[in-house]
C-alpha cells in the first residue's frame, strides 16, 4: 500500500507542477498588460533563452576544442613513437642487409678464388702429365 500512495504522491507532484507551468504561461497571456508590455516580456524571456542556449554552446564548444587539442596531442606522440619504430626497424634491417651482402660478396670472392686454384691444380696436373 506505501508504494500506492508514492506513487500517487508522485503523479500529485507532477501534475502540480505542470499545472503550475500552464498557470503562469496563461498569467502572462491574460495579465493587465499592453501588447505592447507583453510582448516586451515575451522578447525579454526570448532573449535569456537565447543568451542560456549561447553560452551552453560556448561551453559545449570549448569542451570540444579542448577534447580536440588533448586527442591531437595524444595522436601526434603515438604517430612520433610509431615512426621512431620503423625507423630504427628500418635501420636493422638495413644493417643486416649490409652484412647479409658483406658476407656473401666474401663467399663469392672465396669461391672465384677455390676456382682458381683448383683450375691452377688442374692445368698444373694435366702440364705434368704432358710432359
């Protein structure tokens, strides 16, 4: 039965405050006042809307700027971290490259030369033979 009664108490609450809200909108309308005060009210009110909505924009706007300038930075140290690391891979690789060719231009000349010799040796032993 208590929840009964809250929650009735919460639809009395909530009807009063929209009634509230339509009483003063028709207070405003059927007020004794000129047009022409009544209309300064109603461009009064309009224009603290406005200046409210302007300067929850304004925020809303700095916060943005802001979210911007951290994410920018956050972004351009990751960009710099992640090209330092291709760069010093790159630099690996190219020194194994460089040794990778250092050997194997050695082990080219050695070849050229075990040929040699062995071509030697053999033009010696076929010279001997012949002779």
């Amino acid at each position: 039965m208590s929840k009964e009664e809250n929650g009735s108490a919460a639809e009395k609450l909530t009807f009063l405050l929209i009634g509230a809200g339509i009483g003063a909108t028709l207070a405003l309308l059927f007020a004794p006042k000129s047009g022409r005060e009544l209309r300064t009210d109603i461009a009064d009110l309009s224009r603290k809307g406005l200046d409210v909505a302007g300067e929850g924009a304004r925020q809303i706007g700095e916060r943005a700027s802001d979210l911007y300038d951290t994410s920018r930075g956050k972004v351009s140290d990751i960009y710099g971290t992640a090209r330092e690391r291709v760069s010093s891979g790159a630099d690996l690789v190219s020194d194994l490259a460089a040794r990778q060719k250092d050997q194997l231009s050695a082990a080219i000349e050695a070849g050229k030369l075990a040929y040699k010799e062995e071509k030697r040796k053999s033009t010696a032993a076929t010279e001997g033979q012949e002779a």
